[in-house]
C-alpha cells in the first residue's frame, strides 16, 4: 500500500482516530488510561493501609475500577473497616469506596 504525501496528514489522523477508539473505555473495561490511573488508585490506597500501625497486619484486598475502590478481606473490628474505609476515602482520584471487608 503506497501513500502519497498529499494523503499523509488524512493518513495520519485516521490512524490516531483508530489508536483512541481502540483505547477507549466501555461500561465494563476501562480504557489505558483509566486502567493506569486506577492502578496508581489501588497503590496508594494499600500504601496507606500499610502505613497506618492498625491495618498494616491485616488481610485487606484493594481492587479499583473507574476510580470506585472496592476493598474485601478480615479485619478485627468494626473500628478496622473505618479506617480502611477512611484511608482509602482520603486518596485522590478516588470516586467512592465498596466496603466488602468482613470481621474475624
């Protein structure tokens, strides 16, 4: 497939349109993107966990999805899943919190 040079800037553009829809987000997959920005979500989140002298020990599992943070796992006590909940409320790019977290 030959491209003459007149065609080049058409060429390019459909290209790039073909590069972002490919990348784009559906209701159920999140695009490049979001998948970067939910994996930095999910680290800082279990950073935090792991700072706080509490939770640190504990079994907390943190997955994040378009920004909503689910966190599953044991904890010790009601006061526990408050923090976690607390911790990860308070990290940045972090839409809202699914609590799944159950007492041992």
């Amino acid at each position: 497939m030959s491209i003459s040079i007149r065609n080049f800037p058409t060429f390019i553009v459909a290209a790039m349109l073909a590069l972002l829809v490919g990348c784009a987000s559906t209701e159920d997959q999140a695009g490049t993107g979001e998948y970067i920005d939910d994996t930095v979500i999910t680290t800082k989140v279990k950073a935090a966990i792991f700072n706080d002298p509490e939770l640190k020990s504990m079994e907390i599992n943190v997955e994040t999805f378009k920004g909503v943070v689910q966190m599953s796992g044991f904890v010790n006590s009601q006061a526990d899943i408050n923090q976690a909940v607390r911790l990860a409320r308070e990290v940045k790019g972090v839409k809202s919190v699914k609590n799944d977290m159950k007492l041992k």
